[in-house]
C-alpha cells in the first residue's frame, strides 16, 4: 500500500469514529428466530368415527366375572367373584371371609337382578345383585358409558379363564355381549390379557392361540367387517398384557414370547407391570433388565399403582400419600419412558378396600372423589395423553366407578353365629373353634371383633358420582374443560 493510500484510509476511519455515539452500546446478538411449536390438541373422536389412538381417551378396565346362582352358566348355583376365596365349597354370606365384595351394586336400571337371600338391607329386605352373564347387563355398563362420556374399557380376560371351561364360558359370553355393545353405544373397546394363571393353568402356547381367535372372531384387523370401534393405536389394534412380573409360574421371558407373538400378529402392545419396575425391589424382588427391554419393545406402559398410595396418608400404604408418590415414582416412570420412546397411560383408581378377603389390609378412602381428581389432575398436569382407571366394576377390591349402593345403604356383614377368622403365614382360613397360632404377625380372632362392614359411597353423592367424574376427567384430559387441581362442581 502507497503512502497516500494509508493517509486516506486513516482519515476514513477518523471520520467513521466520530459518526459514532459514544453513548451507544450494542444489544446483545439474538439467534434467528425459528416457528413456535404447535402441539395439536388432544380431541374425541366425533360419534360415529373410529377410535384411532388412546390420546384422549379415559379408558376403564372391565371385570365382566359376576355370576349368580341360577342365571343359566355353566357355574350353576354357585356365584362367582360374590362369593368367598378361602375355602371350597364357596359360601356367599355375610361376614369377614364368608363373601368376596366389599361394595354393593345399585341395581335400580337393571332388567335382570338374582335375590341375595343370605343378606339383610337396612329396611330389612334382602339386596338384589347382577350376573355379567345377561347380555342386558353389559349392555346397560356400555349405555352409561356413552351417558357420563366415559371413552370405554379395556376387556379383561384371564390366563387361568383360558383353559378352564366353566371359567370361559363365562368369560366368551361377557365378551360377545360387550362386542356388540361397543357398536351400540360407539365406545372404545379393547383386550386385556392378564397372565395370572400363567404357567400353573395354561401354557403360553394355549395362551396365545387364545389371542388369536378372538382378534380372527371379532375381525380385530379389519374394523369395516367387525368391531368397528375397537381401539387402535399407531396405526394397528392395540393389545394389553397385565401382570406382566416374575414369579414361580411364569418368567419375563414367557411375556416377551407373548409380547413378540402379538407384534407378528398386527398388534401394537400396551403392558401393565408392577409398581417399581423402573429402579426395583418393593414388587420387583427380580432384576429389571429384561423388564426394561420388554418395556422398550411396547408401545404404552400403565404400571400398577393400585394400593400404592392413598389420599391423605392414613392408610398406611407403600407409597405413602399421592403427592409423595408422585414426586418419588410417577415423575421419573414418565422420565424415562419419554426417553426410551414409550407412551405413559397412568393408573388413576377411585378407591379400594378388600378386606372382607383381606381383614389385614386397610381401606383406602374415596375422599369424595378428592382422591381420583387428583391423580387425573397430576397426570393431565404431566403432560400424559391417555388415563387407565382401574376399574369399572371391581366390587371384590372396592375400585368399582359404576352404580353402587351408599354407605347407609349396604347390607349388614354379620353372621348370624360366632365364628374364628385365622392368618397364618400369609393365609386366611376360617374355624368354629379359636386356633392356637404362633410366629410374627399370625394371629387368630372372632369375626366379630375385627368390626368389618361393606364399603359404600358416600351418603353424600348420588351413587353415579364416580361414572360422572370419570366423564369429567376425560375432558379435563381433552382440555375441553379447564385443567384443575379441584374437581368440578357438579350442577
């Protein structure tokens, strides 16, 4: 550069400078902006149209196992699931192990009802109670589904049903009725296998072939020419496999067989597993990683939650209150499923009491329905999608959401003559005579003095409360009505 180019360029700059406010500082360099993104609202499916995801949808489990004596199945005059699991013969009669429910259906809009003749109402006439084996009876279940907006039920069908004739009579019946009832009534519908019996009642062999000519009965694959309103999700029809665990019957291996077997068929799958299947111990005494794999290979995941906490503490479960629970597992079972790219469907449950087979255990307080809003409001507030609520029509545990009689209303739960209730290493028996016991936590006591009552809704609701808060909780989840930590007020 020549001497005058450099004399030039200096006094250019000079120039330049004294342009400048010396006052003037620079704001901060800001990245280009980018779109915001648009999260699509969670809607439900118009009337009329299929059930292409769970997103959006409060899904119920569905027992469909009551029977009665005289309603025409195979179980003749015994009454199954009403009836007691101590001993054999059963007995359905009042008093602690002498029956197998804890609440009492409203049987007011039912065309079929079977006297209960052993119990005793408060106005001295004896309860009426329903058999899952009347087409009517599902049929009115899926009607009040569709009233309340409850999006509809996961079909639960049991291993130890499978091979047992009696047993899937019952089941095939309740099945039928319900298929034909999710048309009616344009309500989701879906299978849920559990592996209880597994190994011990039927093979996994048996167990799959189950599954495969009820989806070829029903036409699962093809909704145009069966189940119209079965539920799909990413794209295929879902499958539910529960009590997915380890034990002396049945391995992790034995559902990953099963898991692989319903993929190859065309399903997507949801699982259901124990509580702690993310970091072990508590009911995963068994190492986690093929779990975690299983896990991986599945599309949703609702661990059972049931009876892990409670609303306020008092009931001394595992977990201890909700909202602990909620910061020391379900945040971190979201966690890491979002990270392993499986969806969350979290267990929401009413209530639950099973102590007329279970005097050891405590009851889990219903709190008005406190107790249910607030595990939808927490896992709508989570960001989850989709809510299991176990279940629709539990009597035996006490979880059921449907028509059930008021606390003032329950049949008394005294036997008419003293009698023994005896636990001895983790089994319930009863005697006519006091049984010496010895050991830790064995004991022997008059039924009497354990002072044990059906479970009831509270007199203060109408006994369809819990069928409208579940209607509620899916538009909360749908953001059809506002999120809140309050359950609404109903009008």
């Amino acid at each position: 550069m020549t001497p005058l180019s450099i004399m030039l360029l200096n006094i250019a700059i000079m120039a330049s400078c004294d342009a400048v406010d010396d006052d003037y500082i620079p704001g901060p360099i800001m990245p280009p902006e980018t779109p915001e993104e648009i999260v699509p609202p969670i809607t439900n499916p118009q009337e009329g149209e299929m059930y292409d995801s769970y997103h959006g949808l409060v899904m119920c489990g569905y027992q469909g196992w009551f029977a009665c004596s005289g309603d025409g199945s195979q179980y003749g005059s015994s009454w199954p699931h009403y009836s007691d699991k101590w001993h054999f013969p059963r007995i359905f009669q009042p008093g602690v192990g002498r029956n197998g429910v804890d609440l009492w259906p409203d049987v007011t809009e039912y065309e079929i009802t079977y006297e209960a003749s052993a119990f005793t109402l408060p106005d001295g006439t004896a309860p009426r109670i329903f058999s899952s084996y009347d087409e009517s009876t599902v049929n009115l279940h899926f009607k009040w589904m569709k009233e309340y907006g409850i999006s509809g039920v996961f079909m639960q069908r049991f291993a130890s049903q499978v091979n047992n004739p009696v047993a899937k009579e019952l089941s095939d019946k309740v099945l039928a009725s319900a298929m034909k009832a999710s048309n009616q009534y344009d309500r989701a519908i879906c299978m849920m296998y559990d592996l209880v019996g597994l190994g011990s009642e039927c093979s996994v062999d048996v167990f799959i072939e189950d599954i495969r000519k009820v989806s070829q009965q029903y036409n699962l694959f093809d909704r145009e020419a069966g189940q119209k309103y079965y539920l799909y999700h990413n794209g295929k029809p879902l499958i539910a496999l529960v009590s997915v665990d380890e034990n002396i019957n049945y391995t992790i291996a034995d559902a990953q067989k099963i898991t692989d077997a319903c993929q190859e068929m065309g399903f997507s799958v949801m699982i259901s597993c124990p509580t702690y299947w993310r970091k072990g111990g508590g009911d995963v005494p068994f190492g986690t990683a093929a779990l975690h794999a299983l896990i991986r290979d599945c599309d949703i995941l609702t661990p059972w939650y049931v009876g892990r906490y409670d609303h306020d503490g008092t009931a001394g479960a595992h977990g201890g209150k909700f909202s602990v629970f909620k910061e020391q597992v379900v945040k971190g079972d979201k966690q890491w499923l979002d990270q392993n790219g499986v969806e969350f469907a979290p267990l929401c449950f009413a209530g639950y009491s099973d102590r007329n087979q279970h005097p050891n255990n405590k009851v889990f307080k219903r709190a008005g329905g406190d107790f249910f809003w607030s595990q939808v409001y927490n896992s709508v507030e989570l960001g989850c999608k989709m809510i299991y609520v176990a279940m629709f029509d539990e009597m035996d545990e006490g979880t059921a959401i449907f028509k059930c009689l008021r606390q003032s209303e329950v049949p008394s739960n005294e036997y008419w003559n003293e009698y023994y209730v005896v636990f001895k290493d983790g089994v319930y028996s009863r005697s006519t005579v006091p049984v010496e016991v010895t050991g830790n936590g064995n004991w022997c006591r008059k039924a009497s003095e354990l002072g044990i009552t059906f479970t009831g809704i509270e007199d203060n609701l109408q006994s369809d409360h819990y069928l409208w808060l579940a209607g509620q909780a899916g538009k909360m989840l749908r953001r059809e009505i506002p999120l809140s930590a309050k359950q609404p007020v109903r009008q």
